[in-house]
C-alpha cells in the first residue's frame, strides 16, 4: 500500500499548568493524527521544564494525507491518589502545508518548535516544542505478526544518495585540504 509516513518527535515542555494539589506531577502526552492515537511515556519533572525526547510514526494512506488536517496533542498529568488522570491542556499542529510541501519536495523535516498549549478556557500557558518529518510515496508492506516495514520509492532514494554523496565528496576535499599536519613553527603558543 503506497502512503506517507509522518514522524512526530516530541522534545518537551515548559511553563505548563500544575494540576496536582500534593506531590510531584507525571505528565504524560496523548497524540491523535487522524484515527490513530499514541501515548508518551510518563514524565516527572516541575512544570517549569518536563521532557520526554520520544519519537512516534504515523503510518499513513494516501486517503489519509488528503484528508489530514491537524495533529492533536494533549498534555495529561496523573494524579496522585486517584485513577483518573487530569488534563493539563493540549497543542493542535495544522499540516495540510507541510504534507503538501513534503509532497512537493520529497521529504520535508521541520526542527523542533515551540506550540502553545491552549487551557479549557482557550486561554494560553506554557508550550510544548515538537519536531516534525513527511516521508511520502512509502509503500507499507505489512508482514505476519502485525510488524510492518517501510520501502522508500526509488525516485526519493536516488536523489537524497545523490545529494548524500556530493557533500561527503565536499567534506572530503575539505579535510584534505585543512586537515594537513603543522610544522613545529606553525603552533600557536598559549
């Protein structure tokens, strides 16, 4: 099945709304893209800085990516002495410029950034800094066992091994060139 693949990779989180009355807080962070859904692991940390450093995969058909219109996050904090855990608040992504972007280029990959984190009352606290990539043209084969692996179309690889191979040819020259040993009169004295 041909598709996209889209990687989500979340960093952290600051200046995010405290729930907990007693005890440190376990934030924890609920990703929606579409149908699908993945879960952080738990943090601890003050609300001031939590961080996570997790990257999920969203597998997704060529259907999906038209339709796609926001990756949703939500922020959730558990609660000390009850099950029931407390929302914190939550980020909304659009990506309907970055699917068509990466569709354009091939793949498309956007540094970790700041998003604000929008409370109940749609007033703002904190941010949560999340990075993104877009694969697209990935032909998802699934095997036995529910594991699945990702083929790249060989017009996107061929091109991004080109361009691989060019700057290593750079970087080569370069070495050769400042890479040379000093003669004893060249040192610099401290």
């Amino acid at each position: 099945m041909k598709g996209g693949i889209l990687e989500v990779i979340l960093e952290s989180a600051q200046g995010i709304r405290h729930t907990n009355l007693i005890g440190k807080p376990k934030y924890y962070v609920i990703i929606e893209c579409g149908i699908q859904q993945n879960r952080s692991k738990s943090s601890k940390g003050d609300h001031h800085k939590v961080s996570w450093n997790e990257k999920f995969n969203f597998e997704l058909s060529m259907s999906e990516c038209q339709k796609l219109t926001h990756l949703r996050l939500r922020i959730m904090d558990k609660e000390l002495f009850a099950s029931d855990t407390g929302f914190v608040g939550e980020a909304k992504i659009y990506l309907e410029e970055i699917l068509a972007e990466g569709n354009e280029r091939g793949v498309i990959e956007l540094t970790p950034k700041p998003y604000n984190v929008v409370l109940d009352d749609e007033t703002y606290k904190g941010e949560v800094k999340i990075g993104l990539k877009f694969i697209p043209n990935a032909i998802i084969k699934e095997e036995r066992r529910g594991i699945s692996t990702i083929e790249r179309s060989r017009s996107t690889d061929e091109t991004i091994w080109n361009k691989l191979m060019g700057i290593c040819k750079t970087s080569w020259w370069r070495i050769s060139i400042y890479g040379r040993k000093l003669k004893p009169s060249e040192y610099k004295r401290i």
